[in-house]
C-alpha cells in the first residue's frame, strides 16, 4: 500500500481530537517527520486531554487550534501554509442528525464546502474527506449531508480549476472503537446480562481505527482528484458480534431502528458501473466516457467492476470469524477486551 511520504509537510486534520484523529496523529507522528501536525476542533477539553498525549512543546510538530468547519474565515487562518488536510469534522450520530436537522446540514455540507473554498484559496495541495457507506443509498439525514459533502469534494476539483488543489474522498464503513460505535453500548449491556440486537440478520463492514489511518494515507499517496477510494474489508453479523463481546448474555431482539438498513453498501451498482478494482481497494471514478476510464486505467492499472456488480455487506467475499473478532476486539485500542 503506497502512502504519501509526509516528511517535511504541514498537515492538519479537521475533527482531529475525535477517535480517527487521535490514532492519526499516534501513527504519523511514530513514521514520518513532519513539519506540523495541526489538530483543528471545536471542543477545548479534547484539545487539553489530546495534548496530554501529543505535547504541542519543544520540538513537537503539533499544533492545537480551536475552530469549526462552519466558520470559513478561521478555516483560512488555519489553512495559511498547509499542504495536506484530511476532513474527518462531522455531526455523525444518526439520531442526533435527525433531531438537529439543520445543525447536521450546517456542519456536514456547509462545513465542507467551506473547507474547499479555504484549501483553493489557501493553495492547499491535497485534500482527502473522510466519508461513510451511509452516504451510499441514504435513508437518514446523516447519510444525505454525507452524500452531499462526497458531491462537493468531487466537484471541488472544477472549482480548483488550474490551481494545484486536488480533492478526493475514503468512503469505508464501521470503525471498531470509535465514538458511536454499537461496542461501548454492548460493553455496557453485558453487565446486565442482556445484550439488545435490532435483527439478528444484520450485518456490517468493519475496520480498526489503524486501518481506517493506513488506508487515508494511502488515499493520498495514490489520489490524482476526484476519486472515491473504498477499501476491500471484511463483513460481520451483528449476532456474532454481541456473542464474541457478551458470550454468556441473553439477547433480545428489538427491531430494526428508524434510519437503520438491514445491510450496508459501499459500491452500489449504478457507480460499480464507472468503478475500478484494484487488489485491495475500488477507485469510483467520475462519471468520464469510456475512453477517459480507459485512460485512467492506463495509468494507474486495476480493471472495470463487471457488469451488475455491487459491494454490499451481505454479499461480501470475505467475513471476520468469531476467531477473528474476538482477536481484534482482545487489543487495548478497541475497548472490549
């Protein structure tokens, strides 16, 4: 997997005091030597906690600045001398979007577009927003705002025009351990000895925090603009999981909840159409006639998804074991062991 050598660079994470953001800053700062290491949030108690961790003294190439994706002339204070941003700042708690409707438009669309107003402005080089397999299909308010915010980024790369500034996006699904994860509410339950699952048939991509890191970093090794990058990830039902967390509880079915799918896709069929495989990830590409897809092949290889294809939950090729579950959900970082 090729990663972007980030020696030397200026980076900054919006949302960076969140779970992705902190494992982020863990691995960069452990393999490359940057130049500054910029963490942009909102929340000043998460900046003093993360801090702890990642002192902003010294030699230290951190930086801590308090600022919110929906204010565009902090965001170009904050851009000033940036090469690299990844955009992980969003309102992501299905239901909260959905009683805040107008918050979860503000930051997750509004946000973005303020984000790559500032980057072309500020001669950012690459941009890379981190995106959901909720934004594929929607059928919650989350999932719309993320679905407009991947249109944006895509489009960006016009509005860009002859300036360097190029934008893509990572669309993957569930992180192990980070915030709003099903795990701390299984965590939770099991001192209970009842473990409540929507529907037994449910199933889910999944990844670890490192590997959510890894694969942005190599989105922005490879990214040449406008794509958008889904890892090939194993898929997990719901059941197994709560019987690797909570093996001696009882579980209860209680319904697939409002804004809930049944499964989740990250390539649906109208966009596998103009998607290209590769060993260990698809590239969406924009929707160019054949003879730009081909080009694009040409010099970046993989092969076009045959026809009718769709990458869905359900369907995958590839499912974690209970062995494997309960050796990833063992480690520290992932709370559940």
């Amino acid at each position: 997997m090729t990663s972007m050598d980030l020696n030397g660079k200026t980076v900054l994470i919006t949302g960076g005091t969140g779970s992705f953001g902190k494992k982020f800053a863990e691995i960069v700062r452990s393999r490359y030597q940057p130049r500054k290491l910029i963490i942009f949030s909102r929340d000043e108690l998460k900046q003093h906690e993360m801090r702890q961790r990642f002192p902003d003294e010294g030699d230290s190439p951190m930086r801590y600045f308090i600022g919110d994706v929906r204010d565009r002339d902090r965001l170009y204070r904050a851009f000033d001398g940036v090469d690299i941003v990844v955009h992980a700042a969003a309102l992501k708690q299905v239901p909260a979007c959905e009683y805040n409707p107008f918050e979860a438009v503000l930051t997750n669309i509004m946000g973005a577009k303020n984000v790559i107003d500032a980057a072309i402005d500020c001669g950012v080089k690459r941009v890379v927003g981190i995106s959901t397999d909720k934004a594929v299909n929607p059928i919650n308010l989350y999932g719309a705002t993320k679905l407009c915010a991947e249109k944006l980024f895509i489009d960006g790369n016009a509005y860009a025009g002859s300036r360097a500034t190029r934008f893509s996006c990572a669309r993957y699904g569930n992180v192990v351990a980070s915030r709003g994860s099903v795990i701390p509410i299984f965590l939770e339950q099991r001192q209970n000895g009842r473990i409540t699952i929507t529907d037994p048939r449910m199933t889910r991509f999944w990844l670890t925090l490192e590997q959510g890191v890894e694969f942005v970093l190599a989105c922005l090794g490879r990214m040449r603009g406008s794509e958008i990058f889904v890892p090939k990830i194993p898929s997990m039902n719901i059941l197994d999981l709560a019987h690797v967390i909570a093996p001696d509880c009882e579980t209860e079915n209680v319904g697939i909840r409002p804004g809930e799918k049944l499964h989740e896709v990250l390539v649906p069929e109208d966009e596998a159409r103009h998607a290209i495989a590769y060993d260990d990830f698809f590239a969406i590409v924009p929707t160019f006639s054949k003879t730009e897809t081909e080009k694009y092949m040409k010099r970046h290889g993989g092969k076009l998804c045959p026809e009718g294809f769709r990458y869905s939950s359900d369907t995958n090729d590839r499912w974690l074991s209970v062995e494997e579950l309960r050796d990833m959900l063992s480690k520290p970082e992932n709370g559940a062991g």
